[in-house]
C-alpha cells in the first residue's frame, strides 16, 4: 500500500501533536516538520535524537540552527515538494501567508482553527461534514471547543432523532501550559455573545440553531462547556447516555469515581501514560446529564491540545479521498489512534 505523505508546517503545541499523530497512522507517512526558528520544540526535538526531518520555514534562521547543531533538511517549499498533504499548525493568520505557496504548488493543506475561514474551501469535521471535505484542497478544522462541542451535538444529532436548538457556555483556559504570552490573569474575562464557537457550529451543521456565552478563566488544563440541547423530539437521559458511551472520541466519566474536574482528567491522562499527558478524547461527565423540560443538558471537557488531532487526520481522508464516507474514514483514524470501543 502507498502511504500517504505529510507533512506538518509549525512545530508547536499542535504541531508536535499532529506530527505524532500522523506516525501512527498506519496509512500515512511523516516527510518531515517545518519550523521558524530553533525554539524549545525544536530542541526537544534534537535532544530526542530527531525522529523527525526538520525543515525550516524561514532561511533568516539558518545560522541559529547551526548554532544549536540541529540538522536540517531544507526549505519549507522543500518539504512540500515531498508531499501529498499539508497539516498547517502556525500561528492564527500566518497559515494564510503559507497557503500561497501551497497554491502555487498545488499541494492540499488542513489549516486549523486561528485562521479565517476564508482560508479553506471548507470548514471541517470529521463527523459533522466528512463528505464536503471530499477533493477540497483546502480544509480548515475547527478550533479545540468546536471540535468538541460538535462532537457531542453530531452525536445526539444523529443517533437520538436530531437536534434543532443548543445553547452552550464555555469555562476556557486561557493560555497553554508554558505560554507566557497572555499574562498570569487571577481574573475571570467574558467574551461578548455569541461565542465564536456557537456561530462556527451553526456553519458546519446549518439546520442547528445555537449561541452562547464565554468566560476565560486562568487555568490551562482544559476547557468546559455546558451544553443544553433541544431535539426534534424529547431526548432522555438514558438515550443521551447511550449515543455518548458508544462514540469513540467521547469518553464517559463519573463524578463517583473521582472525576472531579478538568485537573482530573489531566492526572489521568498522564496515569495512562499518554505522552503528553494528552487525551484525543472528550470527556463528558454522565452526572452532568439533565433533562430540563424538552431539552438535554450536560458538561463536556475539552483537552486543547490534543482535541483536534483526530479530526485533522480525518481531513487528510477526505481532501485525499482515502474513504468515501465520515464512518469509514473516523472508523481508520480512531482505529490507529487506539479510540475504537468496538476493539
Ligand atoms: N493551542 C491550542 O490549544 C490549540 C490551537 N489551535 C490552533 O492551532 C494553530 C497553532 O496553534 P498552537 O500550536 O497553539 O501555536 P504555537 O504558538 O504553540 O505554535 C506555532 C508554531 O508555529 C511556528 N511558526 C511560526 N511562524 C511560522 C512559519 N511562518 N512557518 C512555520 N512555522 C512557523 C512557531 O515557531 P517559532 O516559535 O519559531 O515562531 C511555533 O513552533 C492556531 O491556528 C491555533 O488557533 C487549535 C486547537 C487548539
Ligand atoms: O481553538 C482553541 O480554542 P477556541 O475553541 O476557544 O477558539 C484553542 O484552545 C486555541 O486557543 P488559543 O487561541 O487560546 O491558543
């Protein structure tokens, strides 16, 4: 079988997690990772004796690389030529600027959520729009929340008789751990309504009508949303439950037995030993399930790092075409992640 070949442009916080990703995946193939400058990803990178090509975005930093004796392989087009498929994981608007060369290349690319919409010919989920992404050659995923949020709605949408009506509040970390950029807040900062990620919804599934509200708060392990949901007809508790328990990147967790939080789903991450201490996951709490008159209501964790990693590769399987359908592509990508219940 001919593997697919990628490669990932930005070797950040996402980045790093595509590019792992991308290595398991049993049908594609890693070229290599474009960066900007020798930052501590890149040294990491080196010290773990490069399991990965490097390549660089920008030749203004090759000296810094020689300084820091990391090898590298070429130019950013240099990786592009050698490959099938881009992952862009640059930061928000810098994936517009990349995209050009990309064009000129020919050469697909998934774009993630920073960036404008307008950037793709379509705005991606793995579940929710699989199939628009057929052929596109460029895709744009949803930013982590999104990529969550839709997740659960899609999957009540699908398997409890449809979804007419959400309203969602999202408790948001504010910076990744080590980020120093945004500042050591002990504040809470609310965002004005409707959260982009309630609109962002409403433009991948259209016959969904949504809103909502957002808080930062000063944590960095995670997000929550609370998620209240009106179906085409009344949802119970138990159908809910259910529909969550049998999708494989939704995990059920228990206040009962110990989930308290999202720094309970961190730990745990970590205790399975996921590198990182990622989860592809979202967690959903069953005691968080309530019915509220015709509508379902229910709190979901959201692991920013790592969230979008699957849906991204699903974005490979449909701008490629490797499947023709959402469920065969989720059902490879979940396979090689070790997410399929079913196994
Ligand atoms: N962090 C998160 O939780 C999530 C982020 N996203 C989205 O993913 C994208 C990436 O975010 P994130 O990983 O957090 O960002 P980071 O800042 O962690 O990483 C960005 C990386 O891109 C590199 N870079 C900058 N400019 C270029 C360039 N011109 N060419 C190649 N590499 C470049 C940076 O290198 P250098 O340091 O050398 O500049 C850095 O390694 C954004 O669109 C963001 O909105 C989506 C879901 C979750
Ligand atoms: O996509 C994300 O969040 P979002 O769904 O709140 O836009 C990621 O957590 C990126 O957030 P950041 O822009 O704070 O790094």
């Amino acid at each position: 079988m001919n593997k697919v070949k990628v490669g990932v442009v930005g070797y950040g916080t996402i980045g790093q997690r595509l590019a792992d990703g991308v290595v398991r995946m049993g049908d594609m193939e890693l070229v290599g990772v474009a960066n900007r400058t020798p930052n501590l990803g890149v040294r990491a990178l080196k010290e773990k004796g490069m399991p990965y090509d490097l390549y660089m975005s920008d030749p203004k930093y090759a000296d810094a690389y020689a300084e820091a004796g990391i090898p590298v392989c070429g130019t950013m087009e240099d990786l592009a030529e050698k490959c099938d498929i881009l992952l862009d994981a640059t930061p928000a608007g810098v994936g517009a600027e990349n995209k050009k060369l990309f064009e000129r290349m020919g050469k697909p690319c998934i774009f993630q959520g920073g960036e404008k919409n307008d950037v793709a010919d379509v705005f991606f989920h793995g579940y929710a729009n699989y199939e628009k992404g057929l052929d596109k050659q460029f895709l744009k995923l949803t930013s982590c929340n999104t990529t969550g949020l839709i997740r659960a709605v899609d999957c009540l949408d699908r398997n409890c008789g449809g979804i007419e009506r959400v309203a969602i509040t999202i408790i948001r970390r504010v910076a990744d751990p080590g980020d120093y950029h945004r500042g050591l807040t002990n504040a809470l900062k609310i965002d004005k309504a409707p959260s982009h990620q309630a609109v962002d919804l409403m433009t991948i599934m259209p016959h969904v009508e949504a809103t909502g509200i957002l808080v930062h708060t000063p944590v960095t392990h995670g997000h929550i949303i609370t998620i209240t949901a009106q179906g085409k007809q009344k949802i119970t508790k138990e159908q809910a439950l259910e529909a969550f328990k049998t999708h494989d990147r939704i995990r059920v967790v228990r206040i009962a037995d110990g989930f308290l939080g999202n720094a309970s789903m961190f730990k745990y991450a970590r205790d399975l030993g996921n590198p990182r201490g990622d989860m592809y996951e979202i967690g959903l709490w069953e005691e968080s399930i309530v019915e509220y008159g015709d509508q379902i209501m229910f709190a979901i964790y959201i692991p920013q790092e790592a969230v979008t990693i699957p849906e991204t590769l699903d974005g490979v399987r449909a701008a490629l075409h490797m499947q023709d359908t959402m469920e065969e592509a989720t059902a490879k990508t979940n396979e090689y992640l070790g997410m399929a219940k079913w196994k």
